[in-house]
C-alpha cells in the first residue's frame, strides 16, 4: 500500500491526510515540534496513521505532502527523497 509522508500537520496538512486516509492510504504525519504533539491527530486519523519527524515523514513516504509556511522551505528535509536514494 502507498504510504504519503506529511510534512506539516496544520489546518491543510490534517486535512489531506484525513482524506488520504479515508482513501485507504497509510500516512505518516510530521511538524516542526516532533511526532509526540501529534498523539491527538493520530489518535483521529487511526490505524492507518503514525507521527515521526520531518525526515522519517520524508523516507517514508512513496508521496511527500509538504504544507509548512513558505518561510520554513529550506528546512524541507530533501535529501531523503533524492532519487538515487529513493528507488
Ligand atoms: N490554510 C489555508 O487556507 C491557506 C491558504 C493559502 C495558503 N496557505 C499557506 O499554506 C501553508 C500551510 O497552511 P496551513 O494553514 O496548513 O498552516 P498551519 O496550520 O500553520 O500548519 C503549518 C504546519 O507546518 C508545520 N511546520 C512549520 N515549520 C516546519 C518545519 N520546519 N518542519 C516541519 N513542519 C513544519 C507546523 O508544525 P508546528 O505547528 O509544529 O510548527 C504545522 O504543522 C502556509 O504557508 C499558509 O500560509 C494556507
């Protein structure tokens, strides 16, 4: 099953992670505070769902989701996803 990794668990990220969940998606949620503050989204989304950093989000994820405010860009943790690494 294709897992979708968040980074960013805010207004826009639960959201699509609740839908990518109820398309049967397994998800891994992530923010800049770390997987313990999103125990109560996890807890909703369910089963299916988990919490890790932003870099766990990154390596584990088929698809990557990234909704943090623009002035965080370039702590996207890329070099999980780049391609050589990622098959
Ligand atoms: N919501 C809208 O209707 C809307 C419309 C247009 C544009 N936007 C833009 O879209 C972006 C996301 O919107 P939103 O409403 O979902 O924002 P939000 O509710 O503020 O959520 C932002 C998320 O990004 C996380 N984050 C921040 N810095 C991070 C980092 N360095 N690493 C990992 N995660 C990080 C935050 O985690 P923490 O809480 O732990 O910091 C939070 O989970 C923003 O730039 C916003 O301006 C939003």
């Amino acid at each position: 099953m294709t897992t979708i990794g968040f980074i960013g668990a805010g207004n826009i990220g639960s959201t699509v992670a609740k839908l990518a969940v109820d398309a049967g998606y397994d998800v891994v949620v992530s923010n800049s505070r770390g997987p313990e503050t999103l125990a109560d989204l996890v807890a909703e989304l369910g089963p299916k769902a988990r919490a890790d950093t932003a870099a766990g989000a990154a390596e584990a994820g088929d698809v990557v989701v990234v909704t943090v405010p623009l002035k965080a860009y370039r702590q996207v943790p890329v070099e999980p996803r780049k391609p050589e690494e990622k098959s």
